[in-house]
C-alpha cells in the first residue's frame, strides 16, 4: 500500500498490501487536513527556520488515522509546512478536517474547494463542536467530541455517501486507543507528539479545555503510552496534555508511575510539557520526570498580579503565598526549563503592564515568556461573559475567526485600548527578549548544565517572530483599531504611532 505525505513521497508497506486483498471494499483515499493560518507566525516554519522547534506534528489527524482501517488509503497534510497544490494531487473519497477557532475560515475555504469537486467532507475539533451550526454550512459532516466513538461510523456512511449531518463523539475511554500513525507525516518536524490524559477539572473561564474533554481527568494505560514514546521518531517530544500531573495526590502518583516506566524502558528521548506551578512542590516528581527525559514544562502564571487570577478563575494557579522565584529554581535545579505564560487584558491592566510582565519574569528565573491577549473563545465562559457585554469587537464571521489566535486584540479592555495593548505586547515581548537578558538567561543555563539547544533555539523563535508579529499587529490596527476602540466606555487615552514606533525602537 503507498501511503503519501504532505511532502509528496510514499512509503511503501508490504504487510500493508497484503491486508488489502483481504477487504471486502475496494480502496478509497481519505485527505486528513490541518489547516494554516497565514496570521500564526510561530507555526510558519517557511517565515522562520526557528519555527521548527515551536512545531509539533497534528496529533489529533494521526489518531483519526490510527482508526482508520486498511482499506482506506490514508494522506495527512500539515499546511504549516506549506500548503501543497491540491489540483496536482490525487482526488481523495473523503477530507477530514480539523480546526481550533483560528483555523476556522481557511477549513471552511478548503471544505466549500472540495465539495465544489464532489469530494465528500467531514470537519471536527474544537471549534466545530462549539459552533456546529456555522460548521455545517460548509461541510456534509460534523464530528463534535472526541472522534474515537464514531469515525467507523463517518467511513461506513462514507463508502456509501451517506454522511449524516452530525456525529456526537462525547468522550472517548481512552484504555481503548488504537496505534496512533506516527509515519505518516515527513520528518520536517524538530518536536514529535504524544498525549497521556484527557480532561481538565480547573475550569477556567478563557479555556476551553473542560467543555471539550470534559473536566474528569483520564489517563491512558502507561503501558501503551510508553510504547508509543518508542515508535516516535523525533528525539524531542511535545507531551500535549493540558496539565501532565493533574490536580490531585492520585493524580501525582500515577505520573510518578508513567516516568518510573519511562525510566525503565530507556527510551532516550526528551519531552516537554504543560503544567501547574505546584510541580514545584514535590521534589520526587521532578527528580523522576528528569530522570525520565523532561526538560522543559510551560507553566501558565497569568498575570504579576495576585488578584487578577481569580479574574479567569485560575484557582490552582492562585499565588497562595508561594514564592514564585524559589518555585521557577526548584524546577530548574533538575535541570528543566520553565516557559511562563501571561496574559494582557485582564481587569487591572494598565499603560506599563507589558513591562510589569517582562520584569516579573526576569525576577521568576523563567527561560521564555509566552504573552498573550485575553481572547473570549466560542465555549468558553468568557466568550458568554464578554458577548454579553458587549466586549466581543469582532463580528465579520467566519473571516474574523482567523484573529482568534490569542495574539491579537479581538475584545474591548477594561483599562486599555486595543492600540495600548500592542504596545504592551511588542513592548513585553522586546523587553524580555533583549540581547543582554538572553545571553544572561544562556550563561544562567550553561551555568546549570540545562539543555542549551534547547534554550537557544526557543529564544531566537521568540525573537525572531516580535518583528513578523508586530508588522501582523500593525496592519490589523489599521484595519480595525479605530472601530475596536470606539467599543470602549471608560476614557483611555490614545497610543500614537510615534509612541509604538518607540517601543519598536
């Protein structure tokens, strides 16, 4: 069976073309899409080559992948590595999309150029699920949920093009996963993926994790996720859960058991992961997760001011009398580099916070910063909220869809116009990433013995993308800045450009 890329070639598997004479169906080709957003800069490798260790394969399509059975010939396609010529390309039997909200307009574009040809489609993820009524227009299928409890279905009505409007998927048992297809996709990718649990039970009012896996968390057999760790071929892995160790002493426990099983397979592969702040509280888990390959976890702090997280309802974020610095070193005396994420636009924001955020940084000990603006997702709290009041400034869906990428202003702040939060951005972001500050945080981690390339590559992706992001930033407040603000109530006095060329320096 010849099974082609996104970078054009095939792989040919004998075992594979042995079970095809054994289908009772004759062979279709299924298209797996992940669409490119021409205003993400830091998936574009094409725009910078230090995008590369900022990328990951599209986990979500090599699961679908893994369910699909070999009497579909199947192809996934990473638009971040370059959008290919479809017309040049073999005319697939189905497409399979998937979309967080940012992705929404170009899936709709290449959904509405496949039907034109009489290709079936079918659309799922986040942002589908949310808004399945927008999605459906477009598409002949939409899966909400996970898909794991209903792609058979999806094919069989497929074969017969008879795809059902909607398919709920609901949640998945994840003991049950199939072998997720990790080969099919190029090696153009610095970072391999894996997930180990589903869910997250924090509820915070920006995300939109909880109404999407649900707020239990489930956990796959270690077993299996070991396994899968050695059919990955890239050196260093992104583990994708929303928070590795989750919420709970169980929950801690059964990750101290997945890196013991690491460890004891010998995997020789490093990974980074998202977590809480409280990893820093229990030594063992840190000396094990080291010890299992970790080298890097992003760990969202929000905001350098206490109250503002129960602004979003981060409660297992809340400052708790910890200190912050001594937490960021705990971590970082196994070796293991922080990534802090904050955000610009909760309620006391002010002129000065992307300073605030930068120096704040600074004082933690964090490697990098990711710095985003406070963005209301469909099926978020927040999205409720701010429509509610009115704080949503766009509304040309689903072109607007395409600015919901956490890095443009796309709603009314409390204490800054959309003009002032840029310059807070680009500000914080220059701040952070200056030379001198860099080659600090080098020296530090060379210091500590912690992974260089690492290190480097990550800040010179980060810096490389402050002058991509601002021209980005620029030409959307040109188009939309004079409306958005207009949005505002409260008095906040203009940023003029002579102000944000400044902070461009």
């Amino acid at each position: 069976m010849q099974i082609l890329n996104n970078g054009g070639q095939s792989n040919t598997s004998q075992s594979h073309g042995e079970r095809r004479h054994e289908s009772p169906y004759h062979i279709r080709r299924l298209y797996l899409i992940n669409p490119s957003n021409p205003f993400v800069s830091i998936v574009n490798v094409q725009e910078s080559r230090w995008n590369r260790y900022r990328v990951w394969k599209p986990l979500g399509l090599m699961v679908i992948a893994g369910l699909t059975p070999q009497d579909w010939e199947v192809t996934i396609i990473d638009e971040n590595l370059g959008v290919p010529d479809y017309s040049a390309m073999p005319r697939p039997d189905l497409v399979g999309i998937t979309a967080f909200t940012s992705q929404a307009e170009r899936a709709y574009a290449l959904a509405t150029r496949f039907r034109s040809d009489g290709v079936q489609v079918v659309i799922g993820g986040i942002h589908a699920t949310m808004c399945y009524e927008e999605a459906s227009i477009y598409v002949d299928a939409v899966v909400t949920g996970e898909a794991e409890n209903v792609w058979e279905q999806v094919l069989k009505d497929a074969r017969t093009d008879q795809l059902k409007p909607l398919y709920e998927g609901g949640f998945a048992k994840l003991a049950e996963m199939s072998p997720v297809r990790h080969d099919l996709l190029p090696d153009k990718y610095s970072l391999g993926s894996i997930q180990t649990t589903r869910g997250c039970p924090l509820h915070c009012s920006f995300c939109s994790v909880t109404a999407f896996n649900g707020s239990s968390f489930r956990q796959r057999p270690i077993k299996e996720v070991v396994l899968e760790f050695e059919n990955i071929s890239e050196d260093l892995i992104l583990i994708v859960d929303d928070n590795l160790i989750g919420t709970r002493r169980e929950h801690h426990e059964r990750a101290k058991d997945l890196f013991r099983a690491m460890i004891k397979a010998d995997l020789d592969k490093s990974w980074v992961a998202q977590t809480t702040i409280n990893v820093a509280n229990d030594d063992e888990l840190l000396t094990l997760a080291a010890a299992a390959g970790c080298k890097g976890l992003f760990v969202g702090f929000e905001s350098p001011q206490p109250d503002a997280s129960k602004e979003i309802h981060a409660k297992n974020n809340l400052c708790r009398c910890r200190d912050l610095s001594q937490a960021v070193r705990r971590i970082q005396q196994h070796g293991i580099l922080v990534a802090g994420s904050f955000i610009i636009g909760l309620e006391g924001d002010r002129p000065g916070i992307g300073a605030l955020i930068a120096d704040t940084a600074e004082r933690y000990g964090v490697d990098f910063i990711n710095v985003l603006f406070l963005t209301p997702l469909p099926g978020t709290r927040l999205w409720d909220e701010m429509k509610a009041e009115d704080r949503v400034t766009l509304s040309q869906f689903p072109s607007d869809w395409s600015y919901f990428t956490l890095t443009y202003p796309v709603a009314r702040f409390a204490g800054l116009t959309s003009h002032q939060a840029v310059v807070e951005m680009v500000s914080c972001s220059k701040r952070f990433y200056s030379i001198p500050r860099m080659l600090r945080r080098l020296w530090r981690n060379l210091w500590r013995g912690q992974s260089l390339p690492i290190g480097f590559a990550g800040g010179l992706s980060y810096k490389r993308n402050i002058r991509i992001d601002r021209v980005k930033l620029e030409a959307f407040l040109s188009q939309r800045g004079n409306d958005m603000d207009a949005f505002n109530d409260r008095h906040v006095e203009p940023v003029d450009d002579h102000t944000f060329r400044e902070c461009e320096g």
